[in-house]
C-alpha cells in the first residue's frame, strides 16, 4: 500500500508551538474518522500516527512482492452506513466487495457451503438435518429481530445514566427516557432473547435451534471471536450478537473484503480525512499529552515536539489513553481503577499465508466458490470448546479455530495471477502464556494451524511460499492494542455499552477538560464500526457548541 | 423451440443454477451462481464475461452502404472511420426512437451493425435502390463481451492488439487460431471488449478466453448483475426505457432522442445537409424545444429511505433487483404533483446508494433537484425524498482512457 501523504507546513501559534483545534492521537480507523468529521466542521486536524502507514489495526502489508497481506484485521461487515455517505467514502475509493459464500467443513470430509441464496442454503442445511432445516429459517429470524431490537442503542451514545458528565454533557445524545421508550416498544419474546444473548452462551441459545453438531459448530464461530470465552461460556452470546449487528448492503451479519483489504479501507478513509482538511503526520509518536490547569493543551512527541491543541482526541485503548498518555493522578482515581481492571486478555493470533495455488478441499476438488468467503475450521461447538481449554490454563490450542481467508480469490489485486494469499484468525492464543513466551513457541503456534489446515486441505503445507505469524504479543507490539485484544477491551457485558470503557467516563469526553476517546474502548466496541470515531466527534462539536 | 447461442454448451457447464431467462428466443442466464453480486463484482473489480450473442447482426457492403447508414441512423456515420464503432439509434419519421444498437466500420464500404430486435426488412426497405448488399448475419457469429478492470490483461495474453484499442475502436485479431472481431464495446460502463467469433469456433475462443481469465478472478456473469451495471452506466435497455416508436401505441410510450439522454448524437443536424429519417421533426424538437423529458439519475436520500423502512419495523432493503414496474416521480412540493417517471431502479453496490434511470420534466432536469420517488412500504404507498443527477452514474476514468 501507498503511504499516506503527510501534511507539509505546521501551523505555528503566537508562541511558536504548532496550532490545531483539535489533534488526534493514534491513525487507526476510529482515529482518522473522527479526524474527518473534526475537519469536515471546520476543525484544524491534526492526526498524529506513530507507525509508517495509517490504519492502526487496519492495514495491508506487502510481505512478498506481490502478495498484499492484511496483518491483522482482514474483513469488514460493521462500518456503519452513515460514515460511508456522511464521510463521502465512495468518492474515496470505498469499495466492499461482498463475500458470496461461507464455508465450514464438518470434521468428516463433508461440508456445509453456504451461500447468497436463502433456499439453496436451507437446502445445504437440510442435506446434514432434516429437523435444522427450517430452524435455520428461524434462527436468522430470531436473530435479526434482537439485532433490530438493540440496534437503536448500538447506533448512538449511551445516555448519562450516572451523571458522571453533570451538565457539561447535557444535550448530547439520547437521554434515560428515550432508551426507555425504546425498550418498552420492543416485543416481549424479543426482549427475552436479547437478555438470553446478552447474559448466556452461544452454545445454550444454539441447541433451541440446531441438532447437528456441524450446523451449531458453524453459527457458534462468530461467537468466540476475539474473545477469551468458549461458545458454551456466558458471555459467548454477547459476542455472537456483536458480530451479527454489521449490516452490509442491508444484509444482517453479512461480510465483505474492502478492496485492498482493510488497509486499504484506512487508505479511503485518510484521503476523506484529508479531503476535508486534516492533516496526517506519520511515525509521529506521541508520548503524552499536555496539560495546564486542569485543561487539554496539547501533546508532547517522541522526538521533543510539543504540538498545542484545545482537543486532543486519544484513538488509542483504554489503558493508554487514561494511564499512559496522561498522568493517572489528573483523573479521578474511580476511572483509573475501572480502566485498571478492564479486561484485555488477548486470545487471538493470525497466521498469514503467501501460497503457490488455491488448497484443495477434497470432497470439492475441482471448484473455487467456496474459497469466496470465510473458510471456518472449527466443526462443531465442541471442538471450538476444547480449543478454548487450553487458554484458560495459560496455553495455546493444539487443535485451534481458525477463520481463514483466501481474499486474493475475491480481490485478485492481492497476488500474483494464479497465486494466494491467505488471512488465518486463529484461536485459542493466550497473551500470557504459562511457562514459555510467544518468542520461543511462535513458530511451533504457526505449525499447530498450518497441521490443522493440513488437516482440512492435503498437500496445504506444500503450497506455502511465505507464512507470518502474529501472536498477541506481536499485535500489541505493532498496533499497541494492550495485551493484544483486538476489540481494545474486551465483549464482556459490564464492559459494554454505559460501561465501555467506565461507568465514569463511556460518553467519550473524560474527565480531563478538552481530552476526548475515540477508541474500539469505547461505546459500541471494537471491529471496523467507526462509531466510537463518529461519536467522539459529535461530542466534541457539542462541547464547543456549549463552551466555544 | 428455445434456442440456444454458440457458447452455450461451455457456459451451461459452468452455470450451477439453471436459471435462464429468454431473449430474442434464445436461453440467456440470469445468473451463473447463487450470488449475482459476486459476479457484479467481477465485471467492477476484475472480470466477468457474458454471452451476449443473442443480437441481431446485419452486414452491410457495397458501394452505397455507408450512404444508407448516412440516411438511416441518427447518428452521422461519416464520423465513423474504418477501425472505429458507433453506439447509434435509428428513428421513424416522427423522430420518435425505434431501436438502438452498435455499428463497426470494418471499410469504406463495410459496416456490422447489431441490434436488439430483428430489424432487416426495415433497412432493405430503405436501401432500394441502392449498391447495397445487406445481410442477416445473426447466426454466423456469437458475441462475448469481456468486461471490467483486468479485461485487457486478460485478452493482452491472447491478442496483443487489444492493447492498442481505445474506446469504441475495434481490430481484428486472431484468438484460438479462430479471426475474430476485438472491439472496445460493451454495456457495463466500465473498461471492456467484446469478441465477435464465428459461430463455429465460438467454443474455442471461449476456452482461450477462461483459460487466459485464471487467477485474473474471470468468472461468467448473468443478466441480474447485468441489469445493475447497465443502469449505474446510464445505458438504456429497449423495451424498458422506451418502446420501439413503430411498436408503440400512443406517444406517450414514445421517446425522442434527445428525451432518450441522447441528444448529443444530434451534433451537426440542425445546420448540416445529411437527410436521414426523423431528420425534421427532430430539428423541429430543437428548434421549438419541444422535448416533453428530460432524462437523468435519481439518487435516492439513503436516510430517508432507511428511516422509512426502519420506522416501520423492516430492515431497509438494499436489493439490486431492477424495478418490476415504473415508479412516479413527484416534485418536492408538499403533496407534489407528478413530473416524471423512472423507468429502472436498482441498489448500486459501487455507490452505496439506490439509484434509477428516470424521465423528469425538462426545467427539473438540473443536477441536484430534489424530487420524490413513488415506492412502497409495508403494502403502503408513499415517497421517498431523492435527486436528480447526471449520467453516468458511475463513470470511471478506465472506461475511455487511452491505451
């Protein structure tokens, strides 16, 4: 991928230092679509990115000439439709290419291929159960109706249930009462599945559905994603839920590949950014941010640089943005606690592929379509449940879930003619491992998912030309999610929503006068949603509004 | 008896679905796969191909063909010099369109003209007289367009001439040992080529051309993804956009050219000496501006159309599925009255958006008026707020760019 132009001249201020309305701290997705929105109302952005290229967790990397690998994030469902055309995205270059197929080996040799045709897919169901045939129907049913219950909610602020903004956040977003009005409309069965979601297991809420182990095994995937569960814990429903809420072209759930892979998405998003006026500084560290008076000045970089600001916008998670980048002892000691004991267990890995030729699935050995989309090597909810044992004792799964994907089949930009590339998410990758380091066992993690693909797909192993592997370690390393947890907190339910990333502090103002977040750590979380960036935009117009 | 083109018997091994639809008697695929987006997105992002030899195609040679084709379409063929095509309609006296359709100059005196519907005892009427030898040649040649952003790389491997071709010019060129047609042409909006192959080798060119498509994402694509890429390419179909004028049964199922969004095939006709058929009353539409329409883009409020459906408990649909039906378009005004009409509507995946090809009163036809589109949610009629905008819609740079 091309590097992002940064911006030339600073705007120097009466003392010398540069001056911006508002500079955000971190380049990733949520970073550049607030910087966008900032700018788009007449705000001087700044965004200050500390790697080489934009995108945080969202970028493309060209490992192997040739090959576009995207290193960590790889697929795109959750954007919300207003950033598209608030921000203009298409003129940009925004383009998700839609994943025709879903494919999920049963374990046995056999399959389940699922596609854009509702009746073929009932029918593919119908082929392993008869009985899960039409619960497939229903499921989808059932399903889309809470995702449409809690959307509203999902899709704007929480409301100041504590009061912790006191007046100065009045006005912004709903209120108590709307919510209330909100849930009171939805529909009694509805709001007992969303509870039965949001509070059980994916395993649980499955077998009210599903029979076969194959057709359960498949719908749990999404339900551990990024998450230190196992689809039959509590909690495995909230995140089932979660990556259900994306609505690609009006489809519930569905997926894309963003052409270029996700970096290429963080490449439109900084070309609307800079359309509308921000300016991009890459490998510009920021090493704190700078107070007076109990108020925002500005940030301090790596290399001495203090840059002054009356917004400064932090994109990073949680643990950076209210323990690393200002001193813990400027914020009430009630949100450094909850933000201290936030969960940020990172489980997942990715392995990453340059291939010679496409694997071959042998009960389908002469046809590509089912390399369309998400290849979901995890067969049946026991299996996935088993690989999650293992983290629980502070190790890896020597049988681990993997979602893999041969994007280059969809995006044939993404590699040589006739060759592949491959994105591997692989679970169960604790963090902390117990009695060893990713270090030592970082290879020995890339044979175990390369064994189980050899598993699924014969001869795999002889189709690799370059493998990457990218532990937890690695990915906090490299994008700076703390313990590597991709959501930049975890999906657990008291760390959602009107606690996301504090009961304090989860309407994106802090409690540090002129310092925003704007991360995955705030309200409604992580994958590539760009709420959290939107809203903290919103927030801070609001606030100028109020005490221009 | 259904008929079936040249290439069927390959594409039908590829088709999962046996899902066709018929056109012009012949069996044509809505779609090849259960996911006709996948394959719209092979014409946007790498390539697809589609049979689309179901045209009628007529030879013209002879001294005074290229006079016939002066008097007979409404575009000036003298612009067209050999090694080049022209998109062009041809209307009836009443300057009312009858057909659209493509003419290659192969020569000075050799022209190949394809069009939707049969149309060979028209233009043998007007040739009387004439050194003219006219020719249906429908069933000697079958026609598959190869389209989108890797098509050239693709047919490069095959004929290096395709390299050379800028937009709307075509050569011929030797794929699979077979002569055949490569032209810049097609109905995508987007860069592309079509082959005209003889009938007989249809089959061996196919093969070249998927066997040269691995790894370059080449797939097959149908009429479904055909339909969205059409209209965010502004390109009318007949019958849909308007009726065969000789066909029609009153004028209000009647387009002019200039109503068509073609009046820039007009260039010339008001102050120049080419007679041809429809030539007065179209000066006489200039002259007086008579136009009734005025065709544009509707690109429809994405918010309102999600507040509509959401506030009646449905999720808003994003379907590229073209409109059953014509829906009315009103005026902004409260209650407005009805200004015009669109005659295709579909969800384009490339902008996000809903889009249609519509018909507006002329003094409307400004980019950016705001009109309100006739649709229905939850068996209820209503309208959803939309503007007008220029075609194409969707109009990349590649289309037309030079080699």
């Amino acid at each position: 991928m091309t590097d992002t132009p940064t911006g030339s001249s600073d705007r120097r201020g009466a003392d010398g230092a540069a001056a911006y309305d508002a500079i955000v701290v971190g380049g990733g997705h949520n970073g550049l679509i607030n910087a966008a929105y900032l700018a788009k109302e007449g705000l001087r952005t700044l965004v200050l990115e500390r790697n080489p290229l934009v995108g945080g967790a969202a970028i493309t990397e060209e490992c192997l000439p040739g090959f576009s690998f995207t290193t960590f994030s790889y697929a795109l469902s959750l954007l919300r439709p207003e950033i598209i055309h608030e921000l203009d995205l298409v003129r940009h270059g925004f383009m998700p290419l839609m994943m025709p197929s879903s494919f999920h080996p049963t374990g046995d040799g056999d399959y389940l291929l699922l596609g854009d045709d509702h009746d073929q897919n009932v029918q593919e169901v119908r082929r392993h159960s008869r009985r899960d045939a039409d619960a497939y129907s229903r499921y989808h049913h059932d399903l889309d109706r809470v995702v449409q219950a809690v959307r509203p909610l999902f899709d704007s602020a929480p409301p100041d249930v504590f009061g912790s903004d006191g007046t100065a956040g009045a006005g912004f977003g709903p209120d108590l009462e709307w919510v209330r009005k909100h849930l009171g409309g939805v529909e009694r069965r509805v709001m007992h599945d969303v509870v039965r979601l949001l509070t059980g297991s994916a395993s649980d809420w499955l077998e009210d559905y599903f029979e076969h182990p194959a057709v359960a095994g498949y719908h749990a995937s999404s339900s551990i994603i990024g998450s230190k569960v196992g689809p039959m814990s509590p909690g495995s429903g909230l995140v089932l839920l979660f990556h259900k809420m994306g609505e690609h072209d009006g489809h519930l759930g569905s997926w894309a590949f963003h052409k270029g892979g996700n970096g290429g998405f963080t490449q439109v998003l900084a070309r609307a950014a800079q359309a509308f006026g921000a300016e991009v500084r890459l490998e510009a560290p920021v090493t704190a941010v700078l107070t007076a008076a109990g108020r925002v000045t500005g940030v301090a970089l790596e290399d001495g640089t203090e840059l002054r600001a009356p917004v400064v916008v932090s994109a990073l998670d949680p643990r950076r943005t209210f323990l690393e980048l200002v001193d813990p002892r400027e914020m009430p000691g009630e949100v450094v606690d909850d933000v201290r004991r936030m969960k940020f267990r990172g489980v997942s890995a990715k392995v990453n592929f340059a291939l010679d030729g496409l694997p071959t699935f042998p009960a389908l050995p002469d046809t590509v379509d089912h390399f369309g989309g998400f290849l979901n090597i995890g067969p049946t909810v026991e299996y996935v449940e088993r690989a999650f044992d293992a983290a629980k004792y502070g190790w890896y799964s020597e049988r681990p879930f993997i979602d893999a994907a041969v994007q280059s089949v969809v995006d044939p930009d993404m590699a040589p003619p006739g060759k592949h590339v491959m994105s591997c998410f692989v679970q169960y990758a604790p963090y902390q491992l117990r009695g060893s380091d990713w270090d030592t066992e970082r290879q020995r993690f890339g044979d175990t998912a390369q064994a189980v693909l050899e598993e699924h797909f014969p001869g795999f192993g002889d189709l690799v030309l370059h493998r990457e592997v990218v532990t937890p370690v690695d990915i906090e390393a490299r994008t700076g999610l703390t313990e590597g947890n991709i959501f930049a907190g975890e999906f657990l339910a008291p760390q959602m929503y009107l606690f996301r990333p504090s009961p304090a502090a989860s309407r994106y103002a802090t409690p540090l006068a002129g310092y925003y977040q704007c991360g995955s750590g705030t309200h409604p979380g992580g994958c590539v949603i760009g709420s959290p960036g939107r809203f903290a935009a919103q927030r801070v117009l609001h606030d100028l509004r109020r005490d221009p | 008896m259904i008929r079936t083109t040249p290439f069927h018997e390959r594409l039908s091994e590829l088709n999962t679905q046996g899902l066709y639809t018929h056109w012009q008697g012949f069996l044509s695929p809505l779609r090849y796969t259960h996911a006709p987006k996948h394959e719209y997105f092979a014409v946007r992002n790498s390539v697809g191909v589609f049979d689309t030899s179901p045209l009628f195609k007529y030879r013209l040679t002879g001294p005074d063909s290229s006079r016939l084709l002066e008097g007979a379409l409404t575009r000036d063929i003298r612009r067209c010099a050999p090694g080049q095509a022209q998109y062009t309609l041809w209307c009836d006296d009443g300057g009312f369109v009858m057909e659209d359709g493509v003419v290659f100059r192969h020569g000075e005196e050799e022209f190949l003209l394809t069009a939707a519907r049969p149309n060979l005892a028209w233009f043998a009427d007007l040739a009387q007289g004439l050194a003219v030898d006219l020719e249906d040649v429908s069933d000697d040649f079958g026609v598959l367009a190869v389209q989108g952003p890797r098509s050239r790389q693709v047919l490069e491997a095959l004929a290096p001439e395709v390299g050379a071709l800028g937009y709307f010019e075509h050569t011929s060129a030797k794929v699979a040992s077979s002569a055949v047609t490569l032209s810049r042409t097609g109905y995508t909006g987007d860069v592309g080529y079509e082959l005209t192959v003889p009938a007989a080798d249809a089959l061996d060119v196919l093969d070249a051309v998927l066997e040269a498509g691995q790894g370059h994402g080449l797939r097959p694509f149908g009429e479904e993804a055909l339909m969205v890429l059409r209209i965010e390419a502004g390109l009318p179909l007949i019958d849909v956009e308007w009726t065969n004028s000789r066909l029609a049964w009153s004028d209000a199922e009647r387009v002019t050219p200039t109503e068509l969004g073609m009046g820039w095939m007009l260039r010339g006709v008001p102050e120049g000496d080419r007679a041809f058929v429809g030539r007065d009353a179209l000066r006489r539409e200039a002259e007086q501006r008579s136009s009734r329409w005025t065709t544009v883009g509707i690109v429809v409020d994405w918010q309102h159309w999600d507040r509509l459906h959401r506030e009646a408990g449905l999720l808003p649909a994003k379907e590229a599925h073209p409109l059953p039906y014509e829906s009315a378009l009103y005026d902004a005004a409260a209650g407005g009255t009805q200004v015009g009409y669109m005659t295709s509507f579909t969800y384009s995946p490339v902008l996000q958006r809903h889009i249609g090809l519509a018909r507006v009163r002329p003094d409307l036809a400004q980019a950016g008026t705001e009109l309100h589109v006739e649709t229905v949610v939850n068996h209820t009629n209503t309208t959803v707020r939309a503007h007008t905008a220029r075609l194409p819609l969707f109009n990349p740079p590649r289309k037309t760019a030079r080699p």
